[in-house]
C-alpha cells in the first residue's frame, strides 16, 4: 500500500493527537501500529476504481426544525463540570508560554 | 422471571417493584464483587424510583411497559447527576447535566436504573479488559472474558443482575458479548435508537441495543427506546416496527442466506464448535419452513480492514474534546498546549491512545487516499454486496463470534489479535443494517455460542421473527 509506518510517523501523530510517548511507548505502538496498517494492504486486492466512497450509512440531509428557543442547559451547570472557571467562563493556562 | 412477566407483575399489584428490586441488588450484592459488571451502583436512587412505581400503582396509574423492571446501562450514556465515565480517568469527576434520550425512555416506561456497567475506555475493545477501572469476567466462568466493549451489560444480564441492559455496538460491541455470554443482544438499524447523550466513539457507526435473556424480553425494550429524537439528526423519523406483535409468527416461506465468507469456508479462525452450530441453527430454520441457502457476499471479508481505519479515523475526531478545559481531568502545565497534551497522555488508556493515533494518520496529508478514501470506498462495495444478497434473501445468517469465550489476558497482548474477533459483527455497522446475536447452544468447552441473525435496513421484523425460532429450537445453554 505505501511504505511502513516509522516511529518518526507516529511520533508525529502522537505531537498532533496531544499525547506523549515515552521511548518503549514509541518502540511498542509504532509495531503495533505497523501491524493494523499491514492487514488493511489487503484492501489494495480490489479495484476500487470506480467506486464512490461511503461516509455515512443514511443519506443524510440536513434537519431543521422551527427557529423557537427551546429548553437549553444551564449555565452554571456546565460551568460546574469545568476544572476551572472564572467569570463564567473557562479558564485555560496562558496558550502562549514564556518567549512565544 | 421474564422482564414482560415482572412488568406485569408489578403493573397489576401481584409484587411490588421494591421486592423485585430487592431480589436483584441481593443477587448483585452475592456475586458483584466476583463478576464487576457495574461501575457504579445505584441502590438508593433504584429504591427511590421502584417506591414511586408503587405509589404509582397505588394511585391506579399505569407506570409502563416496564414497569419495576430493573435495567443497567452502559457507562457510555449520560444520565443527569450521576457520573458516566465511559470507563476511562479522562472524564473523572465529570457529572452529566443531561440524560440520554434511552435513558429518558427507560425512566418513562417505568424501568428501574440500577447501574452502571463496565465497558472497554470509550467502548473500544472487544473484551472489557482496557476499562481503566479494571476488567469485567464471565459470569458463566470467571476466567474468561465476557467479550466487549458492552461487557459489563452483557455479564449484568448473564449473571441475573438485571433482566434487560442496554450497551452500545459501533463493530460488535453488543452482539459479541452477548454470545459470548449467552444471552440476546441487538444491533438496531442505524438510526432507529436515538445517540443523544451516548457519548461518541465513530458516530456514522455507533448505535444502541437491548440485551435480554430471552428474545421477546429484547423485543420488548427495543420496542421502549426506538422512535425518532428530534435530538439526533441521524434519527430516523418513520414510526418504529412493532416487534412483540411478530414473534410468533414464524419463518414459513423466508429465504435466508448463510454468508459464505464469515462461516468457516473462505475465513480463517472460525472454530469447528461454532460451525457446528451455525450449520444446526440453519437446520432449525428450515425445520421451521424456511429455505436456507449458503451464498456469498464477497465484500465482507474486507470489512475487518475498513473498519479498523474508519472508526479510529472518527474516534480521532470525536475524542479531540477531551482537553481539559471543559470537562474531566485537567493535568496542570505552564502552558495550554502543554496542559493539553499532559490532560490527555494521562488520562487516556493505550487502547485509546493507539486508535486516536491510527486514525489521526489515516486522516493525515499523504495517507488519506490510501487509508481513509480506500475503506470508505469498501464500505461503498460492502453496501452494495449486501443490497445484492438482500434482493435474494430476506435475512442473512452467520455466527457472532469466531470463538467462545477466551481466557483473560490471552489476547490484550497482540491488539490485532483482539480486532480479529470482531469479524463477523463490523459489516452490518458499516452498512448501517440491524443484526442480532441469538444463544444457541455451547461449545466443546461448554460456554456459550452466537449465531447471528442479518437484516437489510428497517428489517427488525423478520430478524426478530427468525431470533424466535432459533431460541425455541436452541440446545441447552450454558450451565451457570
């Protein structure tokens, strides 16, 4: 199908996905990963031409419903599930680190 | 006692739904510590709901079709007030503001929620091993798996925690653990449950289902949670079938296809007892007037790889929201990006870990063709394949599972391992059809065997119709 998976590949998409691997952890996935992507090359037997892929098992549509304010979650309440808020709003560490 | 026999028990007065919940948290409190099906239970809550079925009663109301009937869910759907940790430290300390939709249902019909149940982290796996709150056994033999991810609802219903729970199936994760512990469980057609507050995994493949002891008593909690939500844009609007009013009616005339593919011939890895079996269930239905016929469906075969890059691809997407702002875990760190990254390294398990990763690469810039665009093209053929056969056949047949019941720990080291035995389960996800797995006798290691029963979309009826003759003509199950 296309080359094997590197463990440069999946610490790239580790760095995308937010997590961090530790080396063994790196080492162990990238086999693993390696492993899953091996048995889905048995998808290059079909000719798949001329077919259009699926994304969806129902023909979706958009739905609309009547433009009234219905029953909505409370503020507060949501608020309430945050680790951390201030001012009802949620409350993050700085998003550019010292020298950034 | 049958959920329809204690729903009409309690509704005419001849037992309280307290005694009857009574009699269920005692057969959980004697073996919970043993089997962990539960996450959490909810002995007071239950109480409180099973006094207001009675006063209820009392005052001459009807409380519903389920009336007093104890339930668990999976805990993978919200429920208002009650934490749902989809069995993973990532959403600890989160306490939904909301109920799903099913969860509204069971509560307007009178059920009684007395728990919540075990499942792999975020329902993927396929043996309840990869719960971060540890694993679930078999109740029918405690050193084996009870399948998965529904493990906990499936061992809750074997074990006569409850008669009727609910789980959720995006490659199996109903219809697995449901032969592996023999009982029913049932995949819907996509749409026909309502999604709203199960929290997602790959939404254009999760769907909740009904376990039951036995086939009407599913019928009949399918019967209370389907029907459009206008909650859930993929809900399907037209009015649910009418299962209950079917039962007894038999396969007289129906022409039904055993899959070539999943049944031994052109697969690896499906075990002579479960072949057996299949080819006994087969044997039942023809006794009972059907013509039953092996037939291909060339393309599922190909499902396993399909689904194995689709669903992680969604699930990449899906489990972005876990971030630490809003809600669950927040690791601390100097920086956003930082805190992100700790929240989430932290707080998810290495099943998770290794699907966000596979799908974020199948959905990465250079791969997309050639692992994303490809399955979503197979899952065009396999659609296709099964619009064929179902111009032919009016039901599909195969079993559930390639195996029985597998040991603990004998498959969590090599993960392709563990995907493999979803095989027989994925193609109806990815078509959106409904399917069934229906208890038909044991293995030669005397635990319990699947057959699985294929519909075409909306096609409950007649799969429900052929789960009846196959439970009345079942050999004896599993000894508990």
């Amino acid at each position: 199908m296309t080359e094997r998976i590197t463990p440069g590949d999946v610490a790239h998409v580790a760095d995308l996905a937010r997590l961090s691997l530790t080396d063994d952890e790196l080492e162990a996935f990238t086999v693993q990963l390696a492993d899953i992507l091996d048995h889905a090359a048995d998808l290059d037997a079909l000719d798949l031409t001329d077919v259009e892929p699926t994304a969806h098992p129902l023909p979706l549509v958009n739905v609309f419903r009547a433009d009234v304010i219905g029953p909505t979650s409370d503020r507060d309440e949501v608020l309430a599930a945050a680790p951390s808020v201030e001012e009802a709003q949620f409350k993050v560490p700085p998003v550019l680190g010292e020298g950034q | 006692m049958s959920a329809r026999d204690l729903a009409e028990a309690v509704r005419s007065g001849a037992r309280s739904a307290r005694s009857v919940l009574e009699e269920h948290l005692d057969s959980i409190a004697a073996r919970e510590p043993e089997i962990h099906a539960f996450n959490v239970v909810l002995a007071d809550e239950a109480r409180t709901a099973a006094d207001e079925v009675d006063r209820r009663v009392a005052a001459g109301e009807d409380p519903g079709p389920l009336a007093g009937v104890p339930v668990a869910v999976k805990d993978n759907m919200c429920t208002r007030g009650i934490p749902t940790t989809c069995s993973s430290r990532i959403l600890e300390g989160w306490i939904p503001p909301y109920d799903a939709t099913v969860v509204d249902r069971l509560a307007a019909a009178g059920a009684i929620l007395v728990g919540k149940t075990n499942l792999d982290e975020f329902a993927m796996g396929s043996s309840t091993e990869n719960s971060a709150f540890g694993v679930t056994r078999n109740p029918l033999d405690t050193t084996k798996v009870p399948g998965g991810s529904s493990g906990g609802s499936a061992a809750a219903v074997a074990a006569g925690f409850v008669p009727l729970s609910l789980g959720s199936d995006t490659g199996g994760s109903i219809r697995q653990p449901a032969a592996l512990c023999g009982v029913v469980g049932v995949k819907p057609t996509y749409g026909a449950v309502s999604r709203y507050g199960l929290v997602a995994f790959a939404s254009s493949l999760d769907q909740i289902g009904p376990f039951a002891r036995t086939v009407s008593d599913a019928a009949l909690l399918l019967e209370v949670i389907a029907g459009h939500d206008p909650l859930d844009s993929t809900s399907i609007p037209e009015p649910p079938a009418d299962l209950t009013s079917v039962l007894d009616q038999g396969v007289e005339g129906m022409r039904i296809g055993i899959i070539e593919e999943l049944s031994g011939d052109g697969l690896e890895g499906i075990a002579g007892d479960v072949r057996a079996r299949l080819a006994e269930a087969a044997a039942a239905l023809e006794a009972a007037g059907a013509t039953v016929e092996t037939t291909s469906v060339p393309s599922t075969v190909y499902g396993l790889s399909a689904y194995y890059v689709i669903a992680p691809a969604e699930a990449s997407s899906n489990l972005a929201r876990y971030d630490g702002v809003r809600f669950g875990l927040r690791v601390d760190a100097p920086t956003s990006g930082d805190m992100h990254s700790a929240t989430r390294t932290a707080g998810f398990g290495d099943e998770v870990k290794r699907r966000i990763m596979l799908g974020t690469y199948a959905l990465s810039a250079g791969y997309y063709d050639a692992y994303y665009g490809k399955s979503q093209k197979v899952r065009t053929l396999i659609v296709e394949d099964f619009a064929r056969a179902y111009g032919r056949y009016d039901l599909l047949l195969s079993p559930t599972s390639p195996t029985t019941a597998f040991s603990l720990g004998e498959k969590t080291a090599d993960p392709m391992t563990m995907y493999l035995t979803d095989v027989c389960t994925i193609p109806s996800n990815l078509a959106g059809h409904p399917s069934m797995s229906v208890p038909f006798g044991v293995g030669d290691d005397g635990m319990p065997v699947g057959v699985q029963v294929l519909a075409p979309a909306m096609g409950e009826s007649a799969m429900f119709r052929a789960a009846a003759v196959l439970e009345a003509a079942a050999p004896p199950g599993a000894a508990s």
